[in-house]
C-alpha cells in the first residue's frame, strides 16, 4: 500500500513492493501473475476490514439514521487513519485501467450492499421516505462520502475528516428522512 501511495501504481514497480514487503521478487509472483493483481488483492482485504468493521459496529437496536451515521465516521476514521489507503483508493484507483476498475466494483459490491440494507430497514420501519429509490441513493451515499474524502486528500488533509461525519450524514437525512 505504501509503495502504490508513494510512488502511485504506475510507477511501482514490483522489486520496489517486494522490498517494501522484505521478500524476494519472485516471491511476489508465486502469489500474484501481475501488479494489478497486487493491488486488487490489497483493495478486497482493506474493504473486507472495512466491512467487518461496520458489522461489528452497527447492531439491530440501531436505528437506520444510526447505522448510517456509524458507516460514515468508520469510513472517514479508517481513512483519516491510514493515508496511503486513502491515497490508493481515492487518487490512485480512479487512474488505473477499465478492466482493474471492474475488478475493484466487484470488491465494493459488499459495500454498496451494506449501504442499501441500511437504507431498506430505514424504509421499512418508516424513518426514511418510501419513495427513495434505493438502489441509486445508496450510490449516492457511497459517492458522496468518497468525494468528502477525496476533497481532504487534495486540501492537504488541513482539517479533520472524521470532524465531516456531521454534516455529511445531515445532509443525507434532509434528503431520505420522512
């Protein structure tokens, strides 16, 4: 992560990854067939963590606002935590090939998903609007959060990302909340 961070994907080179990993370039090639390979398998463990976290952090009790807000302050926390993931995930990712950004809308799949049953219970149990179209506001959501963090990226990181977790969801809710 911290090589694709610094040097960004194009030019890491894979002796570079494997130094960075204190193992030999061969090595590197027993568990990937190529660099893009690399990064795919960095992006599905870090947004797998990702979603273990939101399960181990939002609970039945919660209502849908409550889950919402909880997905967004892990999402700005674990990125405002960890740089070169922010880095590789906002900056790096949006540059790579069509055939590597298909395999990474695999990997957020989970995520969108997680997001939309957020959205359904919220629906269902009449604290968001019933005529929310689900399937396109869970991008949205998505999409939002990802501009937020990509706008600190870019400042520099002058401000707190996790301090826009507030605003961010309020204003989600002015949108969804019935």
């Amino acid at each position: 992560m911290r090589v694709f961070a610094e040097h960004g994907y194009h030019k890491s080179q894979v002796s570079r990854i494997a130094k960075e990993a204190g193992v030999a370039d061969g090595t590197i090639y027993l568990y990937f067939k190529k660099k893009e390979d690399i990064l795919t398998s960095l992006f599905q463990e870090k947004l797998g963590e990702l979603v273990v976290r939101f399960n181990e952090g939002i609970n039945d009790q919660m209502t849908a606002k409550e889950a919402l807000r909880k997905v967004c302050e892990i999402h700005f926390s674990e990125l405002e935590a960890n740089i070169p993931l922010a880095y590789v995930t906002q900056i790096e990712l949006r540059q790579s090939d069509l055939g590597l950004r298909k395999e990474i809308g695999q990997a957020l799949k989970r995520y969108i998903v997680f997001i939309e049953n957020i959205l359904e219970k919220g629906k269902q149990d009449g604290s968001f609007r019933a005529d929310i179209d689900v399937k396109l506001l869970r991008l949205l959501i998505f999409g939002g959060m990802d501009e937020v963090v990509t706008s600190w990226l870019i400042s520099g990181q002058k401000y707190s990302l996790t301090a826009q977790v507030g605003s961010t969801v309020d204003f989600f809710m002015r949108g969804i909340e019935s």
